[in-house]
C-alpha cells in the first residue's frame, strides 16, 4: 500500500465495475470517481446495489471485473493485511448500525481505538466522549445496543465512525428511520464533519430532499448503470424520464414500481381479459 | 428416447458430482485455509480468558454430572458382569482403562460439540447477521484475529482440561458405587487400578485424543459460524450442522486414533 494521492486527485475511482451476485447482474459497468473534500451521493431506487456499491469500495466485495481504487490503491490487489490498514483511513455507517451487542456504548466508539492506537486510557476516554458529545449521546455512554431506538443506535454508529478521523466516510441509507428533530441534526452532522474534519463523505441514499440539500455532486444509479451525474441542480433539471420519476417521485414511467410478474389474468385465473 | 433418458441421468449426476464432491472439496479447502489464518492470528490474553471461561467453565457443571452418572452406570454393569466370575476386584481397572482411554475423551467431547460447539456457531453467525463481524473489518480489525482466534484456542485449551475433570469425576463415581454400595474392596479397587494404569499409555493417549477432539470441534463450530447464510435459518441450520459434523468427525477419528494407539 505505497501509492498516494494527490490533494486533488479523487479519492475513489471505479472504473468499468462488473458485480454479479450468483446469476443476478448487479452493476453492468459501473464508472464513476469521487473528489475529495465533497460530499457525494449516489442515489437510486430500491434494490439497485446502492449498499453493494459501497461494500465493493470497502473491499468487503470484489467485483467480477473491473477496478476499484481507493485512496489510490486498487483494493483487488491489496494484502489481508494492507486491506486491513486502508480501511483504518476509511469509516462505513451500516444501514443497521452494526454495534456489539456485547459492548456499552462507551466500548462500541472506543473499540478501533483500543485496537488501533497506544493512547492511555484517560485520552481513549476523552476522545471517545468527544465523539458522543457531537451526536447527542454522551449521557448514553453507559447504555447497552439493545437500550438504544434505532435512530440512537445509529447515531453510536457513526461517533464510532469516524473515531480514527478518516479520510472518506460512507454512509448507508443514513436517514432512513430518524425523526425529524434527529434528521435535521444529522443533516448538519454530516455537513458539520465533512468541513471541520476535511472528509470526503458519501452518502448513499433515496430520501431525495435530504440528500440534495447537503450534496456537492449527485449520481444516479439504475438498472445496473450510473444514468446521472452532475449537482443537485443539475439533476433536479435533468430532462432524463427515468431521472426525472426518480427525482420527484412518481409512480408511472420508464422505472416500474411492481417487480416482475406473470400476467394479471393469469395469477387470478380470470377467463378471457373483457 | 432411451439415449435422451441415459443423457438426463449422466447429467443429474454430474449435477450432484458437481454440487455435493467439489462443493466438498471447495469446502474444505476454505476451512483449511480459514483455520491456518486462525491459528496464526495474535490476539490479546485477555480475550483467550473471556473465551476460556465463555466455552470452558460453563460447560463445567454438564461435564462433571455427566461424567459422574457414566460413573455410576459403568460400576454398575462391571460389577454385574465381573462378580459372576468372581472378579470385581479388577473393576478399578475396567473403570480406569475404559475411562481414560475411550469414554473420558470421546463423551467429553460429545457434550463439549452440544454444549460449547452449538453456542459458538450461533454466536458466531449471529454476529455475521447483524453486520457485526463486516462492521469489525470495515474499521481495520481483522475479525479472524479478534473474534475467531481466540474462540478457537479457548476450545482447544478447554477440551483437555475438562476431559481430566470428567475422567477424575467419572472414576470417583465408580469407587462410590462399586466400594460404597456394592461392597467391592476399597484396597484391590485402587490397586489394581494403580498396577495397571500406565500414565503415558493411557491417559497421555487419551489427553492427545481430546486435544485432537477439541482442535477439530472448534474448527467446525467457528467456521459453520463464520460461513453461515446470513439469516435465522442459516443459523439454525449451521448450528445443527456443527453438532452433526463434530459428532461423527468424533466417533470417526476416535477409531483411527485408537487404531494407531492400541492397535497392532
């Protein structure tokens, strides 16, 4: 893990990423890089490997052909052990949260710490509670995963992201399940850390209002292919039909709402269709 | 015809060559490869003590009265058998050899597959569900290292230590029933128990027995943990298979180990 990148270069690249879960293909081609210091989003209906996408650029996925770089290293081609240190530079919120169940919350944040760093224990403390204290939850240090909503619990999860400063943060459908009161904080949350800490974030995500109000760079991901790039604005006025359904959320158009099946007439057994 | 039904029955088989042997083999080849990275893999003390008494210590109390009854029922039928011909003072012998030879490795780990076994495996591919052990890797920590490894040695450290204890309870429970309750002579019982004894053939044999038990039952239960299917049902599934697979895994290798041991 040798190569570094330039202040401009874009963090991650992936260049022409095949991915196919058994016989199922997911991505057909997937080209897009992302540039450091923004905040990106991808954004898609349901079901089209937005939680995929990321776990390829975590090298928790390889892709079937193609390349991923990250940070200027293409993961495929990592070690176990290189892997493992170029994701100490990267942070990924699960959709779920993902805390030990077996840890408090205190635990949860300090964990890559403690496994990470030599730091004395009064300065994991400090450190860990500084985390809590940006999202609301240092008064729920002691509190066990299963003590926690899910809105809280993800909230741990994403003071425990970014306990070792990353580069590029991830995060996986990060509104979904929050009330508005948490929301609007974790709006400014995700805008606040991206300045303060110099991250590259990249939210994955379909609450399209949320998404556009915070996001430097927008892509738009269908049926296995990027159909969109460029900013909020842009999108927003893209004349594209399947964009544009996505974008303002209708039910008729190119992108159909119902998966897949046989015949109407034919599931309810109906004679002849008049 | 008959050619397209010849064709359909060669593929069919094919088919289960394909999915059942080299399913198998691709399998076990991961396993391999998956307890090597395991074995070699540093983690702290610490861990290795919680994981001890996670799958060592609490399958202490199943043990021990197990190892008691066995006991028991093992003073009983020997005596049964032998005061027929007048030779019940040989029962610390029969209970002794039996013992430490087969029963003490081979039931221990028996109990330690459906005790400590089962509850690594759901454990294990609980964490796999919830994203927990993805989560550990995406923040650099290589799950093998921190959640695997030392779930691994502890079941490796345990199985001997609790075969001593269940072969120790088990005798105890035999002196209890055959001197006690049926009146065998305390004297000839752990004389003749002493005389023919031998430490290294026996209980050494039956200590490498459990050593090899307890390598062979953990590896099974933390890998059908780790390569679960991602749901309750995989769980469920990977947990039965852990208990099937380490029980005839046990039986099978107790033959060809007491076959290289005892055998001629």
């Amino acid at each position: 893990m040798k190569s570094e990148l330039n202040a401009e270069d874009p963090v991650v690249v992936l260049k022409d990423v095949v991915f196919s879960r058994g016989e199922k293909l997911i991505f057909k081609g997937i080209n897009l890089s992302i540039q450091p210091g923004k905040i990106t989003a991808i954004m898609g209906p349901s079901g089209t490997g937005k939680t995929t996408l990321l776990q390829l650029m975590g090298g928790l996925l390889t892709p079937s052909s193609g390349e991923v770089k990250v940070l200027g290293n293409t993961v495929a081609d990592l070690s176990r052990g290189d892997l493992f240190s170029l994701r100490q530079r990267m942070g990924l919120l699960f959709q779920s949260g993902a805390l030990f169940t077996d840890m408090t919350v205190f635990e949860n944040v300090a964990f890559a710490l403690r496994e990470h760093t030599q730091l004395p224990e009064s300065m994991i403390r400090d450190i860990v509670l500084m985390k809590l204290q940006a999202v609301g939850l240092r008064g729920a240090r002691n509190l066990y995963p299963s003590e926690l909503s899910g809105g809280m619990a993800r909230r741990v999860a994403l003071a425990r992201a970014v306990a070792l400063d990353p580069e590029i943060l991830m995060y996986d459908e990060p509104f979904t399940g929050q009330d508005p009161i948490s929301m609007g904080v974790l709006i400014k949350l995700i805008k606040t850390l991206n300045q303060a800490m110099g991250l590259t974030s990249i939210i994955v995500s379909h609450d399209v209002h949320e998404v556009c109000s915070i996001a430097d760079d927008v892509f738009i991901l269908s049926d296995g292919l990027i159909i969109a790039h460029g900013t909020p604005e842009e999108i927003l006025k893209d004349p594209d039909p399947k964009t544009r359904q996505f974008m303002l959320g209708e039910p008729d158009g190119p992108v159909a709402f119902d998966y897949p099946a046989p015949d109407l007439y034919f599931d309810f057994d109906l004679k002849d269709k008049t | 015809m008959l050619l397209k039904i010849f064709i359909k029955i060669l593929e069919s088989w094919g088919r289960y060559f394909r999915i059942n042997f080299l399913g198998f083999c691709q399998d076990f080849g991961a396993s391999g490869v998956f307890v090597l990275r395991t074995i070699f893999g540093l983690f702290g003390f610490r861990y290795l003590i919680n994981q001890i008494y996670a799958v060592g210590v609490l399958s202490l109390i199943i043990i021990a009265v197990s190892g008691l009854f066995i006991g028991f029922v093992l003073g009983l039928q020997g005596f049964y058998t032998l005061s027929r011909f007048g030779a019940d003072q040989f029962l610390g012998q029969l209970l002794a050899l039996s013992i430490t030879r087969e029963l003490g490795p081979v039931v221990t780990a028996l109990l330690f597959a459906g005790r400590a076994g089962s509850a690594l495996t759901s454990e294990i591919g609980l964490m796999k569900t919830t994203e927990q052990l993805s989560s550990m890797s995406m923040m650099g920590v290589d799950p093998l290292r921190r959640v695997i490894a030392p779930r691994f040695w502890a079941g490796v450290i345990s199985m001997p230590l609790l075969t001593l204890i269940f072969s120790a309870v088990a005798i105890l429970g035999g002196y209890f029933v055959t001197v006690h309750w049926l009146g065998v002579n305390a004297g000839s019982f752990w004389s003749n128990m002493q005389a023919s004894v031998n430490f290294r053939d026996d209980v050494l044999n039956g200590l490498i027995k459990s050593l090899v038990f307890g390598f062979v039952v953990t590896w099974i239960s933390v890998y059908q943990g780790y390569t679960c299917h991602p749901t309750s049902q995989g769980i469920a599934i990977a947990t039965t298979k852990t208990v099937v697979y380490s029980s005839l895994a046990i039986l099978g290798l107790d033959f060809f180990l007491t076959a290289l041991m005892f055998g001629k």
